[in-house]
C-alpha cells in the first residue's frame, strides 16, 4: 500500500475545483492508455462538491464520458430516486448532465430494487457486479479503479465503514450490508477496505473544522478498526485532499506538495 500523500488548499471551494481538475486529467489519461476509465464516486458535501465543480468546468469536455465506467463507496439503502441516495445528488450535480453511458452507471442497490428489503442480498448483489466487471489483469474480485474517492466523516469514518463496527473489520468480502450506522439512515450498503485497497489511486476529501480531529487522527498512526480512513490506501497513491480548515490540527511537517 501507498503512503500518504497531502495536498491543502486554501478552501473548500478552490479544493474542490481543484479536486476536479485533477480527476478529469486521471481519466483522461486513462482513457488513452487504455481506451476506458473506472472511478469510484462518494456522496457528501464534498463529494457532491467536487462533482459539482466538476460538471462546471470546461475541461469536463475532454473526458470521453461514453467510455468511463462509475461506481459507488457506498449508498444509503433507501428506494430507488431518494433524494438521500448518493445516486441521486449525483445525477443532480452531474450525470444529468454530461452523456454517460447509462449501462456503464453501476448504481448499488436500492431497497425497492430486485432484493427488496434484503440488505445483504443488495450487497451480495452488487459483489457479483464487481466480480463481473474485474478482468484478469486486476488480480481480484473487483476492478483496478483508476480512482477511488471517499468522503471522511468527523468520526474518521468512510463510505459507510464505521469505528468499530463489522464492516470495518471485513477481510474476504468485497462488499456488505451495514445495520445500526450511526448516523441516519441506519440501513446501508459499503465497499469493505479489501475492495477500496484493490483502486489504483484512492483520494480521501476532507473539508471544514469539523473534519480536522478525524485527519489528525487518520494520519497519526491509528489502526484502521478504531479510525477507517487510515485504512483506506490506493495500491499506487494514497491522497488526502483538505482544506486549511480540515488541515489545521496536522503539523505542517505532514504534508510538502504532492506531485501531480
């Protein structure tokens, strides 16, 4: 695994605009070295954030949407058209608005969906999707994304693995059913750390004061059980990605620039 790298901005703005930028050159340079890119998308305000930016800026043309493929971290299991489903902030901040291929769109499962109420199953579900998709050069059960991106939370938690709970500490399953998260809604569906750690490049986005106790923790050495987000790390690159304010309790020591 990689070790981190930092980058800070001066905002959650400009590091979203920035975010975008960097991920449109990702893809696009994935595209022409292989014909396709594969990127995992995460929900949250920056998240949302950076995708935003991104259907905003005028490079977005130079991505060859119809041969990207998207996948999501995680997604709350609520009915199809939620407006709590990352899916669906997702289409609003971009998808709606760029030609992707709706068949190359890997949505996770809803609760309304062909499981119905079977969280597991929607997780298995979507395992089995993964599975499908990972070639024989990805040496796994998922593909090798190019990117992965995942949102901290303030307690250190990403896409929906939580300090403590069982699906942090999943080792053979690509993906799993959470009950009881603590935050609303309890009911979710998560890639595990194996399936993050098979990404090329995993991006970890962290904006705003309340996020600064989790980076510092992150980053300090703690296990991955107690603090998820030190165990989300890319097989190349590992980027944490923050603004001043997320940055602020990090000693300057922690993060000279990153190569692009």
């Amino acid at each position: 695994m990689s070790t981190p790298q930092l980058v800070v901005h001066r905002d959650k703005e400009l590091m979203a605009q920035a975010a975008a930028a960097r991920l449109i050159t990702k893809i696009v340079d994935a595209q022409a070295s292989r014909g396709h890119a594969s990127v995992v998308l995460t929900g949250g305000r920056n998240g949302n954030g950076l995708l935003a930016a991104l259907a905003a800026a005028p490079a977005r043309d130079a991505v060859d949407w119809a041969r990207l493929d998207l996948w999501w971290g995680d997604e709350r299991f609520l009915p199809e058209g939620d407006p709590e489903r990352n899916v669906t902030q997702a289409r609003e901040a971009l998808l709606d608005s760029v030609p992707v291929d709706p068949k190359r769109v890997h949505a996770m499962p809803a609760s309304d969906g062909p499981d119905g109420a079977d969280v597991e199953a929607a997780a298995a579900s979507y395992a089995e999707e993964l599975a499908r998709a990972a070639g024989p050069e990805n040496h796994g059960r998922v593909p090798s994304f190019d990117v992965l991106m995942l949102g901290v939370g303030p307690d250190t938690h990403v896409a929906s693995l939580f300090p403590e709970l069982p699906a942090v500490r999943e080792t053979e399953r690509t993906v799993v059913g959470v009950r009881g998260a603590p935050k609303p809604p309890p009911t979710r569906v998560t890639l595990t750390l194996p399936a993050i750690r098979a990404a090329r490049e995993v991006w970890l986005l962290a904006a705003g004061e309340d996020k600064a106790q989790a980076a510092a923790i992150a980053l300090s050495g703690a296990g991955e059980v107690q603090a998820p987000a030190a165990g989300a790390q890319g097989r190349a690159r590992t980027l944490w990605l923050l603004d001043s304010a997320a940055a602020s309790r990090l000693p300057r020591s922690l993060y000279p620039p990153a190569s692009s």
